[in-house]
C-alpha cells in the first residue's frame, strides 16, 4: 500500500492532494452532521427552558419549529430574522420577560404541533 501511495504521488500528485483535501473536507462534514445529530437527539436538548443566552435559531431547533411559527413569538418579521440576537435582547428591546417569551413560544408550538397533527 505505501508502494502505491508513492506512486501517486510521483506521478499524479496534483490529483493526489485534491483527493486528501476533498477528503478532509467530507470527514469536516461527517463529523459536523453527526455531532449535530448526537446533540440534537438527546432529550435534554429538546423543548429546553428559555435562557438569556439562547438565540433564536437555537430555540427553533430545540423546539422543532419552523421560523415562520416562531418569528412572532418572538417579535420579528420571520422573512428577515435578527442574525445572532440572544433572548435577552430580544426581551429587552420588547419591554417584556423572558418568562413572557417563554409563554409566547409554548403557545406558538402547541399550536403548530396541533395544527401538524391535524
């Protein structure tokens, strides 16, 4: 096998690096999706209590809810989402608690998990 990796390499090294790099890359990819996947798929992450770090991607993803549902529980247009406001933030420039968003995002996930099983 060392024989054969030599003569690629000698003789074919351009494309010899572009495999390793291609590679590397899909190994990068592998790894991302089933870290995310592990991650995800615990029970500890799912439908987590609000915090003031949370952002509303992370929400969305621990609640299983489109953005178009939970856009407007937390006051924002889902065709534009603030990129990386935590809660916090958002419950501030609102004048509300978080407590209040958490209200507002049960509510908005009974409904679109009620509507979904109709």
């Amino acid at each position: 096998m060392l024989n054969r990796i030599k003569t690629l390499w000698t003789h074919h090294r351009m494309a010899f690096l572009a495999f390793l790099t291609l590679l590397c890359v899909a190994c990068y990819f592998a790894f991302s999706a089933s870290a995310a996947a592990i991650y995800w798929s615990d029970p500890r992450h799912q439908d987590q209590p609000l915090a003031d770090w949370m952002t509303p991607r992370y929400v969305a993803q621990s609640y299983k809810i489109p953005p178009e549902i939970l856009g407007p529980a937390l006051f924002f247009d889902p065709s534009d989402p603030p990129r990386r406001l935590r809660l916090d933030d958002i419950a501030d420039a609102n004048g509300v608690t978080l407590d209040t968003l958490q209200q507002r995002i049960t509510e908005a996930t009974i409904a679109f998990r009620t509507s979904r099983d109709d």
